[in-house]
C-alpha cells in the first residue's frame, strides 16, 4: 500500500466519479482504476462499489477514506515540517473562512499578510462554519477563521477580535434617524434572516429572541447581499456585521445604519488549528495581523496566555 493509491482513493470518495476524481489527481482514469483494483486485492476488500451510472463506497470503504485522509494529512504534515525548517515562513497555508467573514475581513488583513510573510502562499476555502471544522479535522484545511464557541477536541482556538451587529433598516423605518437604539427597540420587529447552516443566522436569532422580536415568516436569505437588497427594497430589517458594511463595500443610498447600545451585540472571531499542526507557530504570528487591524471596525481580544505546566516537586525529608 502506497500513499498515491491512497490519495487516488480519497479523491474518488471526493468527486464519486473515475473521470472526475483521474482528473483531479491528473492521472488517466484507467490508471486510478487499475490503483483502486490494486488497492482492493492488496486489502482483500471491496472498497468501491461499481455500478452503471456512477459508484459508490463500500462501508469499509468509507471507513478506510476516512483513516487516508489523516494519512494523507500527515503525509504532508512530514513535507511542511521539512520545509519549516529551513524556511519558516515560506510554502502554502490552507485557511478557510465562512462566507458572511471572508468577504469583508479579508481586504483589509490580506495586504499586510502579503507585507510581513511574502514568501507566504495562502490559499483561501469559503465554506459554511460545520464544512470548514470538518475539513480542519480532516487535514484538509490548515486554519480556519471561526466565530466562537467551537468546542473541538484537538484543536487550538485563538481568539481574535469582537464586531459588533448593527440594524440595518429601509430608510422610511421609524428607526432610520437614530444613530443608536437600545436592543429592546427590536421588540415586535419581524427580522430578515439568513437560511439553516450559517453561523450568522443563530447568532441574529439569539439576538432577536433577547430581544422580543420574530423572524420574518416565508423569506430567508442565502447571503448578506441577498438581506441587503430586501432591506433596501423596503421588505423588512436585519442585523449585519460592521465588517459586511464597512469599506470597501460601498454604502446603499436605501439602507439607514443603526447602532445598538451597550452591550452591543457581538460575535467573537477565532482562528481555530490543530494542536499538533506543524503551523502552529507561524499561525500565532498570523494570528496577530487578523488581531491588529483597524480598532474603528473591532474590538481585539488578547492573545490567549497558554500557562506553564507546573511541575511537582517531591518533598524534602527532615
């Protein structure tokens, strides 16, 4: 057993097709499927399932895909450390973000990354938060850039800065002249919110349900681009990180911006990676840059002090 005929293995569990998965691993597809042949005898099980119209993984297929996949992590976990060690701050670095952060944080972090880690290859993956904490584990994400809490065995969970929610309302709104309102303002409001899966929509419904308002019944949305044109079209009100409404992202002339006063709600940002990730190191120093940026947008939060493990000492006799 060889790590290509693995890596040709995940990439079949990947794409479920031969043509596609040859593709990916740029190989022809009769080669991939003599490895996986070969693979199967060398086993003596079946791992893949042949049918007609596409295939599938045995249950012990499934299950070998997901011990490659650390293999495979490791694999490269071996390649990187090789090269750290010669050049700390040079190769690729696969950092994930979910898509209501990505967007708007990194235009004003990317440039400074580029200034202080040129030889530094990032790589960026926007997927929904559960997508990327599966891909982390999985060694198929370096980083990820995650709003708290994710409690993950296994992971290291940097905090990084706090950005505040504002309301967002048509500019007719009966709120649309405030510069700031209490929270309590939202009571009876029916709110825009995002569909299932993003991390935005619980933490606007938690919001929402402090503060007696509803969700508006029969639209949700797929996007914050989405809950900004309905916003503006006069279909209702929502909440929207300063991030998303800050520059770059040009103002909307039908939109009025209003602050909720202290506390404010937040949403806290981590940058999450392995505990045993051959990056740790040069994710704190990346860590610092996505914690030093403009303080008129978030709040940095202080690193996390990691406390000295204390030793015992065995007591004198006397």
């Amino acid at each position: 057993m060889n790590l290509r005929s693995l890596e040709y293995l995940v990439a079949l569990a990947d794409h479920r097709h031969f043509g596609r998965a040859a593709e990916a691993v740029f190989v022809t597809q009769p080669t991939l499927s003599a490895q996986i042949k070969k693979l199967e005898t060398e086993l003596g099980v079946e791992l893949v399932e042949r049918r007609s119209r596409g295939m599938l993984l045995t249950d012990v297929g499934e299950r070998v895909v997901a011990r490659a996949r650390v293999l495979l992590a490791e694999a490269d976990n071996i390649r990187m450390l090789a090269s750290l060690s010669t050049d700390p701050e040079a190769g690729s670095l696969r950092l994930g973000a979910f898509p209501t952060l990505g967007p708007y944080l990194l235009p004003h972090v990317l440039p400074e990354v580029r200034r202080r880690f040129p030889r530094l290859e990032l790589l960026l993956v926007e997927e929904k938060s559960e997508v990327l904490l599966a891909q982390l584990r999985e060694g198929r994400l370096d980083a990820a850039l995650l709003a708290m809490p994710n409690v993950v065995t296994g992971l290291h969970e940097e905090p990084l800065f706090d950005e505040e929610f504002l309301l967002a309302v048509p500019t007719a709104h009966r709120l649309a002249a405030e510069r700031s309102v209490p929270t309590a303002a939202l009571a009876g409001e029916s709110v825009l919110l995002l569909d299932e899966g993003h991390c935005l929509r619980d933490q606007a419904l938690s919001v929402c349900q402090m503060a007696g308002a509803g969700e508006r019944n029969g639209f949700r949305a797929t996007s914050l681009e989405t809950l900004r044109q309905m916003v503006a079209s006069g279909t209702g009100v929502t909440l929207l990180p300063r991030l998303s409404v800050s520059s770059p992202v040009p103002d909307s002339p039908d939109i009025a911006l209003v602050g909720l006063g202290a506390p404010a709600p937040s949403r806290r940002i981590a940058l999450y990676w392995r505990t045993s990730s051959v990056y740790a190191g040069l994710l704190h120093q990346l860590a610092d840059v996505f914690r030093e940026f403009d303080p008129t947008l978030v709040h940095p939060v202080a690193p996390k002090v990691v406390e000295p493990v204390a030793t015992s000492v065995a007591p004198q006799g006397g």
